[in-house]
C-alpha cells in the first residue's frame, strides 16, 4: 500500500481550519444576538390603608353620676368627640351595657344634641347646630336604649371628610318624670354612650 505524500497530507489539515473558523464565528454570531434586551420600570409602588379613629375628652369617665334623684330631677353634661382618621367616616351614637331596675328609664327623658363649644364637665360656650344637625334625640330613656344599640341603628348626621381633625361636642340633657311613681324609690339606671365611626 502506498504511503500519502507530504503535500496531500498538508492539503488536508488546511481543509479542516477553515471549517473550525466557521462555526467558531457562527457560534460568536448566536451568541451576541441572545445577548441583546431592553426594559422599562416605573419607580418603587407602596400601598398604605386609611384610618377611622375616634377619641373624647371625657378621659373615660361618665357623663352622668347622679343619686338621690326625685321626681322632676334634672342633669345635663357635654361631652367633645374628636375625628383624627384619614378616611371618610360617619359617626354614629348608641348605647351600650345598659341595666336598670324597676324600668326606671321608662320615667327618664333623655334629649342629646349636637354643636360646638362647651366640652366634658361644662357646657359653657355650648352651640347646638341648625335644623336636624342640632337636636339629634329628645325622647324617653326607655326609648333610646331599647332602639339605639348599635351602628347600625345609632343617631347621627355627622360626616367628616379626613382630611382634618374635626370635633363635634353633645349636650346630653336627662330629666326625671315629674309624675315618677313612688315605686321607683331605689330604682337605678345605667348605660354607656358610645360613639362610632365607620368609613364611608
């Protein structure tokens, strides 16, 4: 068998590098096209809830602590209920943890409106707001706990807005029935105002 001679020998070797190069650049051609990307982002998103809060100036004592009561007795308190949340809320009043005896607060009226001035422990400088805004409540006791016992079927008309703390002040006005029968001797009475806000 006869040898190849040095000059086929060297032919074939060339004849591969070209091929080599060739994938090599197309190899390098892929590669880069991969390589190309674009993007677009808006800047950092945050999400914050809104706030309802309600707080008096009452420091958590009663507007009423009253004994020795009679027939024709009479009382009357304010109270300053302040708005700081930044929603849009509806406040409502009702009552709450009510107990009596005898059903004393069938022969108790109770009359709430609201304004502006005054606060807890005087009602000096006290304002009652125009048409249905000022008067909310002028009924008997019995009444008012027995059909306002929740939001729902709270007394209000006050709205705020939130952009603003904003306060309204409640006179609240009870009186003892002139015509209170001697029954009642040693009857009590108790509850709790509450005010609520929910947002709009």
């Amino acid at each position: 068998m006869r040898r190849p001679t040095r000059t086929l020998a060297r032919l074939g070797t060339f004849a591969v590098i070209p091929a080599a190069l060739l994938a090599a650049g197309v190899a390098v051609s892929t590669a880069s096209y991969s390589a190309f990307s674009a993007t677009s982002s808006d800047g950092a998103d945050n999400w914050s809830m809104g706030t309802v809060a309600l707080t008096n100036d009452a420091s958590n004592g009663a507007l009423f602590s009253a004994s020795n009561l009679k027939p024709g007795s009479t009382g009357t308190n304010c109270i300053a209920v302040t708005s700081s949340g930044s929603l849009p809320s509806a406040v409502r009043m009702y009552a709450k943890d009510v107990t009596q005896t005898k059903a004393l607060a069938s022969s108790v009226t109770l009359q709430v409106k609201q304004g502006a001035g005054g606060g807890y422990g005087t009602c000096d400088g006290f304002t009652a707001a125009t048409g249905t805004d000022g008067t909310l409540y002028d009924g008997s006791l019995a009444s008012f706990v027995s059909t306002r016992k929740d939001y729902a079927s709270g007394l209000g008309t006050w709205k705020t807005a939130g952009t603003k703390p904003e306060t309204r002040t409640f006179q609240i006005t009870y009186t003892v029935s002139p015509d209170a029968p001697a029954t009642l001797m040693g009857a009590t009475a108790s509850l709790g105002f509450t005010w609520e806000a929910q947002n709009l």
